[in-house]
C-alpha cells in the first residue's frame, strides 16, 4: 500500500473539497475462492459414496457401492471407460505414483505402467488397500494384514485390535487406523504407534502425522511418538472425518463442512449449499495448487481458488446483473422456484425496489466517471429512468411508488397496491423515507457524473424538485394516495424530536432531511430549500440532533411509534441509510462551517461501526479527508464478497473457534467478523455479526452491493 495526495472533488458545479492524503490501494490479483458444483447423474443418485481420489491427470474418481464413478466434464457418472472394468464391483481405490489401483472381490490391478501392476487374492478376503511408493501394495482384512510385493502376497503375522478403518501409506512405511490405535506397519512388521480415543483420520508432513478424531486434532513425532502440539478444539467444527496436507495449509473434513487451516487458529470455512451439496463430508482430496476436491453424500464438489482482481470480480457481477436482473429498469432480486436453480428464476418486486435500484446507478455512474464506458452511463440512465416513472405513475404530483408491475403480477405486500391510471399497471405505495435517501444518494453520484448535458442535469433536478417539493408543501411528509403520511416517510419536527437523543431516529432523520434540502438548493436553486433547511437547524436543533453523538444511543424502554417499540435495539437498516445519506449532507454542505461539522457526525458513526469491515461505512468516511478508514479492512470485504449470492441458510451458531459475546445492544454476538463468504447472503443493511441466517436457497441477490463501494472507491481513488 502506498500514499500520495488524492484531490476529492465534485464535478459540474459542486463545491470543490479540499486535497488530502489518503490511503491508495492497488487493485493487484489475489486468490478468489469458488465452488465449483458437479451434477450426479441419476444412475449415480442415492448410491453410498465411500471414497474419492483424483489421480495424476487430474481425473476424480468416486467409489461408490454401485461401482467406480468418476467426473465427465460438469457430471459424475458411473465410469465404463475401461471396458474390462465396466461394470465390475470395485471394493476400494487407493493411488500408486499417480495411477489409480482398483482392489476387486478376488484381486487388485492398476491400468497405469501399461497395466502391469495386478495381483492375485484370496476371494472376498481382503477389504481395503494402499499402494506404498516403491509399488507394494497393503491390504487389510477385517483383522489382517498382507503385502503384496514382487508378485508375492506375503501375510503379517499377527491380528489387529479392530477392522481397520483406514489405511495411509507415508515414505516407506505404513499406517493403519484400527479401532483407538494407530498401527505401523514397517519391515513387514505390525507394532503399535499411538493409542487414544475417537481417532477418524491421518494426515502426514515431513517428520509428523497429524492425528483427527472427533474432537479435534493433533500432531506427533513421526520419529518416537511424542506429541509435537496439543489437541485443537477451537475448530469450526472438531468431529473430524478426513484430512490431507496442502500447499495452502491444512484441509479437515467435517460432519460439518470443510474448512482450511491457513495458520495457527486463522480458518477458511466452507459450508452450506454455497460450497457444497452436503456439509457431512465423506473424503477429501486436495491438488497442488491448493484447491480442494470434497466427497458428501450427495456426490462431489470442489473448492477453487482463482486469480482474479477486483475489477474482474466487478465486471462479473456486472455481466450477472445485465443477464438475470433487470426489470423494467430496476436491478432486481430474483425468487428461485427450485433452491438455487437459476434456471428456475422469477424476476419480482420488491419492498424497496427503487432503493436497491439506486445503487445500481449510482455504481454504473460512478463507473462511466472512471472509465468513460458508454455502457454504464446508458445502465445508469436507463435505472433513473425506471426511477422517474416511480413518480410519474403514480398520479400524485412528487409522491414516488416504492415499485410498479403490470397489472396481477404483484407480489410483496398485496394490500398496498394500486391501479395506475393506465389500468394495465399498478404501483406500490407506503413509500419510506428509504426509498428517498436512496434516491437521493443516486441522483446526486448521476448528476456529478453521468449527466454530461445540461439537459440531463436539467430533467435530474427538474424530478428531484417534485419530489422535495412534495416533501415541503405537506409540512415535511410523504403522503400517500390516501391523503395520510406514510409510515416511515416522516421528517417534521413533532414527529423527529418526539423522540429522545438516545433514539437513532432522531439523528437519522435530522440528517436526511437536511441532506435533501441541500441537494434540492444545488440544483434548482430554490432559496425555499435553502430557507428551509437552516429553520430547520436554528429553530428546531436539526444540526443537533446531527451532531448527537451515536454512543449516546442505547436501550431506551418506555418509546413506542404506532404500537411498535422503538429503540431497543441497534438498527443496522439506519446505519445504511445514514452512511448512503452522508454523500449528499457533505458534498452539498451550504458552507464549509456545516460540512467540518458533518465530518465530524460522520467520523463519529464510523468509529462505532469500524468493527463492521463495511467498504461503504470507510469510503464514505474517507471522502471527508480522513487519513485513515480502514482501507485494508474494506478490500478485505470486498475480496471475500461470494460470487455466490444465492441465499443459502448459513449455520455458524456450532462453531467452536469463536469467542462469543454476552448480549449487548448491537446485537454483536462475537469478537471475530466473520467474511462474507462465511455468512448468509445479505445487504449492507443487515447486521453482519449474525451467525445464522439465509432463506433455503430461494433467492439470489443481484451484486450491485460489491459493484457500489467497489466503483465508488475507484471514483474517489482509494482503489487504483
């Protein structure tokens, strides 16, 4: 990372900002991680899948009790590639420098070396096998063990203590789990290593074997025995059930999920329908570049990691959202008919889609500033145009529809509907004060950027003057076709100072509405708003109740709004609005006296929320000056973002390698912020310290929540 002096500043005709240093990061590749999903065909379904292995042309094969199944492409199928075996009942699979050897009811053979390697056995003696390095092959019985070598079967003398469970083959030695104990075969002799409970799984690195079992891990001498670490219960999960070294760390296999060691207590979790198909995992292998191959019940599913920058990861999201999202101009939500079947997608309304909407814009605005791509100007423009028909449809002059659709496709929230004056349409009303801040926030990224005519400024300011003279004529509220305020959509000083200074609603709102004025001044010139604002801030103490400090919220019994209790919780949706609110209360700031002091509201909100990592939370603190917000923590976000946005229930509740917190009034449950690709898909209004969540895998967001902090970052030059 490195530093130099950005210059921030609003472009045609805004209030130049002052130059500042600012951190700069460079938008080098690092590892995205991927799953990558494979189809069991239905000859395979319901089979019992028992081992896996990927040999050395990277072919993955899957035993299974109906027979030896590999991958085809995207597929696994039972393999009938060599004709000998097709259809043969292989009881195991192990490799042998690379190649796969098959172990038969009455043999074992290998197709590599030309297909020398095979062996003759006694018929159903034999269960299980492993192939040493120089070509000896270890088979266990259900108390026996033999090797085959030089053409020979040569039986050990003496029995084991169990049926084996597992075999492991490591320099010229072998390793047998059986029962508690770990026996070494060595010389062709059987002596026991290790006794302990609950073993499962070995893994071994030069001069140590890693022992799993299913409360967690731990590490022994290779050499005598000893441990080399303690046993590791800190562990997503610590009923182990497979494990292997990797160039990457340590990969363990779970009853619950996947996850990669990459250090001492420093995790990569991998569970849920977002990695694999199944979280009991049966197997695992890993490839050379670290990447992981993953056997559950259900089949096999791999975890990649590839190189890609976060320009590249934008420009997926943008090509998803041109491909699957759009409705009528708005990037919308999809609703899957099958869990996770994109296949099966409904493009619907939402409660807020002219919020979520908006910044899509504002991030295709932001992008055309920095690229001068002509594609997302035109995506920018198309949104606001989808933004204005809100208003126009609903017949009621600068009151904006939280959404429209054609006539009987409605479907959030039936009761709130109407019939536009076109009766092929309806709208959805009860518009918040959301929808406004949203709109706001993107009218103002378009008209600095993405409005490079003055008649686009024009029509920008020309609907945005109906909508804050709306706001100003009914005595600052939103009313609705039913001549009553809305809920939400409420800014007049009865309703915002009823509440106490310990309720965010009250600094919330202050700042909107003050932010909206300032906007409204900007482009239309109106001394209306400019008037109105400052009566706001002398008179009633709106500037005040900006400047409140946010630790001064807490639990606040006793105040209730229309049967709902208020302020007894922290409210993450507040958060966002207020952070997406400050680009315009600051950049439109009527003097420099205002916009210090709304630096210094913004500062203090960010340092109650720093813990969050939130890209936007630090870019918008950063656009003030501030020489430090958290940079690293914001790209770290945007990195471990999943390209998986699909809304799989995500269960971390069971974890064991988080330090939990008591119950305190964010609703911050523990010390460590789990990434993004660990929790359920969400916006930025939700509150990213919750463990569990998700809805089955029956929606799927569309991605503009990395594309808006990604793109504003570059356009503030933070990212380069």
């Amino acid at each position: 990372m490195r530093h130099q002096v950005l210059k921030l500043f609003l472009l045609a005709g805004c209030v130049a900002l002052p130059a500042v240093a600012a951190p700069i990061y460079k938008d080098v590749p690092f590892l995205q991680s991927v799953a990558v999903k494979f189809t069991t065909v239905p000859e395979v379904q319901g089979a019992a899948m028992l081992r896996l292995e990927v040999n050395k042309d990277g072919i993955v094969y899957v035993l299974t009790d109906r027979g030896v199944a590999r991958v085809f492409d995207d597929r696994l199928a039972m393999d009938r590639s060599f004709r000998p075996l097709a259809g043969k009942l292989a009881r195991d699979l192990a490799l042998g420098d690379g190649d796969l050897y098959y172990l038969f009811d009455d043999g074992w053979l290998s197709n590599g070396q030309a297909g020398r390697p095979a062996g003759t056995l006694p018929k159903g003696e034999y269960q299980s096998l492993v192939v040493g390095p120089d070509g000896s092959v270890l088979l266990a019985g259900q108390r026996n063990l033999a090797i085959f070598r030089n053409g020979r079967l040569n039986v050990l003398s003496g029995t084991l203590p169990a049926p084996p469970t597992h075999l492991y083959a490591w320099g010229n030695q072998f390793y047998v789990l059986a029962g508690d104990t770990i026996q070494r075969v060595e010389n062709d002799r059987i002596t026991q290593f290790h006794q302990a409970k609950e073993i499962t799984a070995l893994a071994f690195r030069p001069g140590e074997v890693l022992v799993g079992s299913k409360r967690g891990f731990y590490g022994l001498n290779l050499a005598d025995g000893r441990p080399t670490f303690p046993l590791q219960t800190k562990l997503p999960c610590p009923d182990i059930t497979c494990m292997a070294i990797a160039t990457n760390g340590i990969w363990v296999g779970t009853k619950r999920g996947v996850f990669l060691e990459t250090g001492p207590g420093r995790f990569r979790y991998f569970a849920s329908r977002r990695w694999l198909a199944d979280d009991q995992v049966v197997d695992l292998r890993v490839t050379p570049a670290g990447d992981a191959y993953v056997l559950t019940p259900l089949g096999v599913d791999k975890i990649e990691f590839r190189t890609m920058t976060l320009a590249q990861k934008a420009a997926y999201y943008e090509n998803k959202i041109r491909q699957r999202h759009v409705r009528f101009g708005f990037c919308s939500e999809l609703r899957l008919l099958r869990p996770g079947d994109i296949a099966s997608a409904e493009m619907i309304d939402t409660d807020n889609d002219g919020g979520w909407s908006s910044y899509y814009l504002a991030s295709q605005a932001f992008h055309y500033a920095v690229t001068g791509e002509e594609s997302a100007r035109a995506h920018a423009w198309e949104t606001f145009d989808a933004l204005e028909r809100l208003q126009s449809i609903t017949g009621l002059d600068g009151f904006p529809a939280r959404t429209f659709e054609r006539a009987g496709f409605k479907f959030s929230d039936p009761d709130r509907w109407h019939v536009a004056h076109d009766p092929a349409w309806e709208w959805k009303g009860t518009t918040s004060s959301d929808e406004i801040t949203s709109q706001t926030f993107a009218y103002a990224a378009l008209y600095e950027t993405a409005a490079i005519y003055p008649a686009e400024k024009a029509r920008i300011a020309a609907d945005y003057d109906k909508i804050i003279g709306h706001i100003v004529r009914n005595n600052l509220y939103l009313v609705d076709a039913d001549g009553k305020p809305t809920l939400w959509g409420r800014w007049n000083p009865e309703y915002v100072n009823h509440y106490p200074p310990t309720v965010g609603d009250r600094r919330l709102n202050s700042s909107e509405i003050i932010a909206f004025l300032q906007f409204g001044y900007r482009v239309t010139g109106k001394e209306l708003y400019r008037d109105k604002a400052f009566d706001l801030m002398n008179r009633y103490g709106y500037l005040t109740n900006i400047t409140n400090s946010m630790a001064n919220l807490r639990n606040t019994p006793g105040v209730v709004y229309q049967g709902m209790q208020m302020g007894d919780g922290w409210n993450h949706s507040d958060d966002e609005l207020a952070f997406y609110n400050y680009w315009t209360l600051y950049r439109y700031a009527f003097d420099e006296r205002l916009r210090m002091l709304y630096a210094g509201a913004i500062r203090d909100h960010w340092e109650i929320a720093k813990v969050e990592r939130c890209p936007v939370w630090d870019f918008m603190y950063g656009m003030t000056g501030a020489p430090f917000f958290d940079l690293d923590g914001a790209v770290w976000t945007l990195q471990r973002f999943p390209l998986d946005l699909v809304n799989w229930t995500v269960t971390n509740s069971q974890r064991q390698d988080l330090t939990r917190l008591p119950a305190n009034f964010r609703d911050q449950q523990t010390e460590q912020l789990l990434p993004p690709d660990e929790r359920a898909a969400m916006r930025w209004n939700g509150n990213p310290f919750a463990l569990d969540g998700g809805g089955g895998g029956l929606s799927e967001l569309a991605g503009d929540e990395f594309l808006l902090p990604y793109w504003m970052g570059r356009y503030l030059g933070f990212i380069r």
